[in-house]
C-alpha cells in the first residue's frame, strides 16, 4: 500500500483571490446601485401618495380609497371598474390607489385598517367615511361617487 505524504502546508492558489475580490466588488456595485435606485422615486411617490391624501382630507375634498393588489382576480375586476367610472369623476373626487402589498404603503394601511381586497373607502367633504369591502357593480360605484360629491 503506497503511503502518501501530507504536507502541513496550505496550498495557495494565486488566481482565486483576484476573482474573488472583483466577483465581491460587483456584488457591492449592484447592490448599492439596487438601494439607491429603490430608495429615490418610488419613495418619493409614496410620500406624495400619502401627502395627497393627508391633503385631500384636510381641504374636505370627496376622497376615494383604494386599496387593492395587482395580482388577485377581484382587485384587478374592481381595477377595471375604477378605470371604467374614475374619469368621470376626477375632476371632483380625490382617487388614492394603494397597493396593500407594496410596503412603503404601510402608513396608509395602518390607517384604514383593513382586513380584506378590495377595499373601498370614502371620504365625503364632511370627512365621513364610508368602507365598501369587495367588488361594486360600474352603476353602484358611479351613484356612490355621485352621492359623495353631493350630486
């Protein structure tokens, strides 16, 4: 049986610690370019979001919540609806579209308190809050924004 000699030397490979560090260097590039990149705008966007709403409540505008995500088959039936009735109104009715799942909108959420998507809320001049959880018919959001600009 042949005997093999063991070396208490560590063998170096001279070619890995070069790849190494420019593999961990762009790791670190795209990592900071990723945290920049998502703290800028969409932030920015969701402050506004809030801001308009805070805004809209304050000057005792009619204010329509909703919240909703992009993905469940009721949200996206209600999208529909809204695209369809909105414009009608968007000249005096305040629309604060939420996304339930993007965090940045945890503010908003915690506000309303929901439990439920869709959810609808509104807000008339007076402040008064209404909450509609799950999917309203086009003639039955149409008379509820009418109700609520006082027409």
């Amino acid at each position: 049986m042949p005997k093999y000699k063991r070396s208490n030397r560590k063998q170096h490979n001279r070619k890995k610690t070069p790849t190494f560090l420019i593999l961990a260097g762009i790791v670190l590039l795209l990592i900071a370019v990723f945290v920049l990149k998502s703290s800028s705008a969409p932030s920015t966007s969701i402050a506004l979001l809030e801001s308009k709403f805070d805004q809209a409540l304050m000057d005792g505008k009619p204010t329509f919540v909703f919240l909703h995500s992009l993905d469940c088959i009721p949200c996206k039936e209600m999208m529909g609806t809204v695209a369809e009735v909105y414009p009608d109104f968007q000249e005096s009715v305040v629309l604060i579209d939420v996304d339930v799942y993007d965090q940045r909108n945890k503010n908003i959420l915690r506000r309303e308190g929901i439990q439920s998507i869709p959810t609808l809320v509104f807000y008339d001049n007076q402040g008064i809050r209404q909450v509609v959880i799950g999917i309203m018919a086009p003639n039955l959001l149409r008379s509820t924004l009418q109700d609520l600009i006082g027409n």
